[in-house]
C-alpha cells in the first residue's frame, strides 16, 4: 500500500529548506519554541487570509524572532507610512510573550517582521488557492474557476504544469463529490521537481469546498537553489 505524502515534506533536505529555524540544545527550549512558531502561525493563517500571502518563513536566535512574510500584495500588509507592519509586529509579540507566559523568556525576545514581494503570484500554489476561494465565494461555477486559474497558471514562463482538486457538494449538489483538472506535466515522484502544493477551503452556503493545488515549476539540479522560494 502506498502513502500520501505532502510534496514540500517529501522535498526536505533535497530542494527544500525547513521553513523554521533553529535550533535547541534541551526539551524545554524545543517545547517552548514549538509552541511559540505554532501559534504565531493559526495567527497568521487568521490576521492575513484574504492578503494573498504565499509563504511564512521563522528564524530565531538567542535574542530574536525573524518572520518574513511573502507576499504578492505588500503595500496592504505595510500600510501608509508603514503603519500596519508596526501594528502587525505589536500583535505578534503579543503572541510570542503569551506562549512564553511562565518560561521566563516572555521579554528576552524580539520580534521583528519581514514582508517581502512575491513575483508572479499566479505560480504560487497558496495565492492560487485562495483565488480559487474567491471565485466560489462569489458565487462563480467551479469549472470556469478551475479553467481560468490554470490558464493564469500556465501563462507564466517557469510553470510546466498545473493540478486542481475540489471536494465538497460542487455546484450545490446534494452529495459531495471531488473534480479535478490538470494541464501539463506534475511529477510528484520527483525529488529534485520543484512542486508547490497548497491546501485551502471556501465557505459556500452548502457547507465547506476543499481545494488543492498543486503547481510544477521545472526541476532543480543546483544546489544554491535549496530554499529559494522566489524562484
């Protein structure tokens, strides 16, 4: 029997970075820093749906927490003057000395924030999903959805194929169904083929719709490429 495994997992350690780093001597440290980089992420994935945002990269030191955030709409997330970056980081270490509340380290660390530019956002997988949200959220017939985010996917030069699942009662039908559509190649056996994959979900009047997708953006022989998500 053979198992599913998460293309950027599957990926580790070969054309993948981990997208937290650090590192911790004692189980302590590992617990406290695990939890911290959990509950900074639910926040994220809440504070910034809808923002477009592709990736959420963590580096710590003894001192400090660095979070780059990627993202094809900066200038929403910055705000004028830089007045959202600011608020953002304030809620996050919010966060941070909640998680630490009792370990003594609530006030050694510092947050700071990175935001920066994605190129060609229609090859992200997580920018692509959540236009797809949008598109059944308002209301449009998933297989026109499906139809047109592949063709924008494809319409960038580093795409060579594209995969898009939905699951859910599609078209509000009474029973849930999947429905898939795939242009190009996607080799997900592949170790040194960069794939994104991204999982996501739209709240329609009938319940929940999933969708997955999954995009090909050649393969890597190099290995200064290992990580780089901007690629």
């Amino acid at each position: 029997m053979t198992h599913t495994v998460h293309p950027y997992a599957h990926r580790l350690g070969i054309i993948r970075d981990w997208k937290s780093r650090w590192f911790s001597n004692s189980k302590a440290g590992y617990r406290n820093n695990l939890r911290v980089d959990t509950n900074v992420r639910v926040f994220l994935d809440k504070r910034l749906r809808g923002l477009y945002v592709d990736a959420v990269d963590i580096e710590r030191d003894r001192s400090e927490l660095r979070i780059t955030i990627k993202t094809s709409r900066p200038g929403i997330i910055i705000g004028r003057d830089g007045e959202g970056s600011k608020k953002l980081q304030e809620e996050i270490s919010k966060v941070v000395r909640k998680s630490l509340a009792g370990t003594g380290d609530a006030n050694k660390l510092q947050v700071k924030v990175d935001i920066v530019e994605v190129r060609s956002p229609e090859s992200r997988a997580a920018i692509v999903a959540y236009m797809a949200v949008e598109g059944l959220e308002s209301r449009q017939p998933f297989r026109r959805v499906m139809k047109q985010l592949i063709e924008k996917a494809m319409a960038n030069r580093d795409v060579q194929g594209v995969r898009i699942r939905m699951s859910g009662r599609l078209g509000g039908a009474d029973m849930a169904r999947s429905e898939e559509v795939r242009k190009g190649r996607v080799p997900l056996q592949t170790l040194r083929a960069d794939i994104d994959y991204a999982s996501e979900y739209a709240m329609i009047p009938q319940g929940k719709i999933g969708i997955k997708v999954w995009i090909y953006r050649g393969e890597i022989f190099d290995d200064t490429s290992k990580g780089d998500n901007n690629k």
